[in-house]
C-alpha cells in the first residue's frame, strides 16, 4: 500500500480530533474528542469506496450521519434537554464532507479548513460580543466593502492600457479596496480596544498593507477633530516606519547578495522613526489624546480619490520615465 494512502486517514483523524476536542470542552451533546475523529474517519472511508463504486456512496453516509443527528437530537429533546444550537451538527457535517474532501482534493485546503471550523468553534463568545457591539451602519460598511472587494474588483480587466501602458483598472481600484479596508481595520480595532490604542493597533495593521493608504485613512479624520492630529501622526510614524522593516525582509529574501549594502541605510531610517514614534507616543499620552469615530468607515469618495490620484502619479512617473530616461531618475523618484 501507498505510503501516502496512510497520509489521508491520518490527516481526517487530526483534524477531527482538533474540532473534537474544542467540542469536549464546550460540553457538547453530538459529542467530543472521540466522535469527530471517527466522524472524518467515516467520510475519508466513504470517499475511498466512492472511488471504487461511485460518488453516491459519499450520499449515502452522509444522509445516514445526518440520520444519527436527527435521531440524536431527538433523544436529547425527550430527556429535557432544550437547547436549540445546530452549530455541534453542523460541524459534524462540515468533518464528514472535509474527510471526504481528503481522498479527492487538496490536503492543505482540507486542513485550513478544519482549522478555521475549530476556530470559528473555540471563539464563540468573542464573536457573539463583536456581533452585538455592531449596529446597523456597521453593517452597512461591511456590506459595502464587501462589493468593492468581492463584487467590483474581481471583474475589472487585470491589463494595462493607455499610454505608456501603466494603467491598470485592477491596481487602480485595489488602492481603493486598500483605503476602505484599512478604515474598515481601524474601524473595528476602536471598536473592540478603545480610542487610543484602537487607533495605534489600525495604524500598524495599515502599516504592513499599505504605509500611503494608512495615512490617507487617518489623516482624513482629523479634519473634523483637530486635537486628535497628534494621535494621527502617531499612527502615521508607526505606519510608515514599517515600510522600512518591510523592505529590508524583501531585501533579505529577493536580494541576499546585495543585503549589507542596502540594509545599512534602512535600518537607520527604521531607528528615527521608532524614535520618533517613542516620542510622539509619550506625547500624546500625557495630553490624553483620542482619535474620533469615524462616521462612516467605509466612505467611498475619499478612496476614490486617491485611487484617482494614484493612477495619475503612475501614468506621470512613466511619461517622465519615457520621455527623460535616466536623466528624470530623481524626478521619477519624487513623484514616486
């Protein structure tokens, strides 16, 4: 037999005992650390014979599994227990389908997915909190970043066009997902850590995505709230001070052999700006500085016009380029 036969069973097995033990924990009545390793056990077996006798098969178990759950909660319900969850059968169904899944798919997408079904699992009180602290303009910012990530962006042409050829209606509206997304960050981190340190937490979240869209995204809010720049520019400094830890990880896996004369530079800029951002910390600290709520975080029209803005300093970058050669490097640099 096939080493890499074993690797299937062992995979549903592992997994069903992640999720089985966080159900044993939350004293479930479908079952624990024993069930749901056998319950991925039973769809990797069924997926095996459905190789031989067709998919029906993986049907069958899961239509006799369901059963089980029915006549379980059935039992249940005559003893007195009242409760109404579905999510231990849900989980049981999701177990079966990715053992299953293990025979005919990908095992890393098996085993994220098993490992994000024990998460949403273990974090049930944290996510039952955050649903509460929402209201219904927290929704609606979701629901549309939702459609400018998941609805627009995926259908705008990934080419360039124009002149010059640099622009590209896909990266164009990415810097715009990017703007609302990280408001969207921000957004939830204030929500969940309060004022302050919501406002630095967004910052360096930003930071590893995108140092520019941060600062758009925090700068703006401080044009209703001027006392909260101090704040702002805190979270800034934080921002774009991981823009030089950024490049010298790139550096070192993009460009070893040239590691020790780029990095020097970088790490001295990377140490004045954690200075700077010491400092301002403490600044901000002793005069009690707070960042406002944003009123809607996820606000299309400033994203829009930076997305404008940034195609317009791509196109000129490559005229200057174009036009110039080596001769406009620094002014290509500048507009950079």
């Amino acid at each position: 037999m096939a080493p890499e036969l074993f690797a299937e069973p062992a995979t549903s097995l592992l997994l069903g005992l992640l999720v089985g033990l966080q159900r044993q924990r939350a004293e479930s009545a479908v079952g624990g650390i024993r069930t749901y390793p056998l319950i991925a056990a039973f769809g990797t077996l069924s997926g095996w014979l459905a190789i031989e006798h067709g998919g029906w098969v993986i049907a069958a178990g899961l239509i006799a599994l369901a059963a089980l759950l029915v006549v379980s909660n059935f039992m249940h319900s005559r003893s007195g227990d009242t409760d109404s969850g579905q999510t231990s059968e849900v989980a049981a169904l999701l177990l079966y389908g990715i053992g299953a899944y293990v025979v005919f798919g990908d095992k890393a997408v098996a085993v994220v997915l098993g490992g994000a079904i024990a998460v949403l699992l273990h974090y049930k009180d944290m996510l039952h909190a955050f649903a509460a602290k929402i209201g219904a303009r927290d929704v609606t910012a979701i629901m549309q970043f939702v459609l400018i990530t998941l609805v627009i962006l995926p259908v705008l042409p990934n080419q360039v066009y124009g002149p010059y050829s640099v622009l590209n209606p896909f990266q164009v509206w990415l810097m715009v997902v990017l703007i609302v997304g990280i408001s969207l960050i921000g957004y939830v981190a204030y929500k969940f850590f309060g004022e302050k340190e919501g406002a630095v937490l967004g910052g360096m979240i930003g930071g590893l995505v995108s140092s520019t869209a941060t600062t758009v995204s925090f700068a703006r809010r401080t044009a209703t709230t001027p006392t909260s720049a101090g704040l702002a520019a805190l979270v800034i400094m934080i921002a774009s001070g991981s823009v030089f830890a950024r490049v010298i990880a790139e550096v070192g896996v993009v460009a070893p052999a040239h590691f020790r004369q780029i990095v020097p530079p970088l790490v001295a800029m990377l140490a004045v700006s954690i200075v700077i951002a010491v400092f301002l910390y403490f600044h901000t600290r002793d005069h009690h500085a707070t960042m406002p709520e944003p009123g809607n975080p996820a606000d299309l029209r400033t994203a829009m016009i930076f997305g404008g803005m940034y195609a317009l300093i791509v196109f000129v970058v490559a005229a200057t380029k174009a036009e110039f050669g080596e001769q406009g490097l620094y002014v290509v640099a500048v507009l950079s």
